[in-house]
C-alpha cells in the first residue's frame, strides 16, 4: 500500500499583554500567514489572529519553537532570543522574549536572552566531582553573599 505522508508546518504567535507578557502562545498554519507573493509574512498572521481572537493585531508576535538563548537548535537563524513561553516578557527594545528574572543581582544578556549572576556562570565540577558515584554536586546561587554555593548530596543506593 502507498502511504502519502503529509507534513504541516506550522508558525507560532506569543500574544502579549499591555505590559508586555507572554499571555499564551497560538500555533497558526504556515498557509495563513502567506503574503499575496506566496512569502511567509508577520504582519499577515497578525491581521489573522487579530480577526480570529479579538486580539490587537500588534500584540501578536512572532515567535521561534527552534530557538533558545539566542541560538537556533536545528542550526538555522534564530528568531527573537527564545521561544515565548507563558509569563515571559516581550523586550521590543531588543526584539527578543525572555524568562522572568530569577534574582534581583542578575544581569539580561540581550545577546543570547538569557539571565547571568553578576559573577557569570557557576565554576565547572572538577573530575574528581564528576567521577565520585557516592555524592551528586552541583552550585546553587547565594543571593546573600552573590557567590555560586557548591551542594553536595549523597546518592542514595535503590
């Protein structure tokens, strides 16, 4: 038997609150945001959503299932520094959605629209950390102190 395997590509739309939030995200076919030359169009899936949800067509934004922290994960050009989840924020400024702050010290990176400790990343585990089958590590921020606080907890057998 023949087998016809359809495949439907499909864009998704944050649609943002008068500050700026990620509300929900709606999945539109690609086939409903084509110009009149046939071209994937922003604007196009606006005016869509705009008459299809009683939403303002400029609170919908564009939005990239592929991409995280400024990079595209299937290689190809990333859209807007994240992937609008609900309660993310829309900085237009910068034209990228990003996670709530988890700190009050943390600095936005608006390269890759992520949140950084004001002394960047945690240290990396030391092999010897790695290796050890007895204990899991890891560094857990200390707002208090503003230092990365490394945790050790013992793995228990099963």
């Amino acid at each position: 038997s023949n087998k016809i395997q359809i495949s439907i590509i499909m864009a998704h739309f944050a649609k943002i609150s008068d500050t700026s939030e990620v509300l929900t995200v709606h999945v539109v076919n690609n086939s409903d945001i084509l110009n009149a030359d046939g071209v994937e169009d922003e604007s196009v899936g606006q005016a869509y959503l705009e008459k299809h949800n009683n939403w303002p067509a400029q609170m919908w934004i564009q939005t990239s299932y592929n991409t995280q922290n400024g990079t595209h994960k299937l290689g190809g050009t990333p859209l807007r520094g994240n992937y609008a989840g609900i309660g993310y924020i829309w900085d237009k400024d910068n034209n990228i959605f990003y996670g709530k702050k988890p700190f009050a010290s943390w600095v936005l990176n608006t390269t890759t629209a992520s949140w950084h400790s004001p002394i960047g990343d945690a240290p990396e585990l030391t092999a010897e950390q790695i290796a050890d089958t007895s204990n899991h590590y890891y560094y857990d921020w200390n707002e208090v102190s503003q230092s990365w606080d490394l945790v050790t907890t013992p793995i228990v057998a099963a």
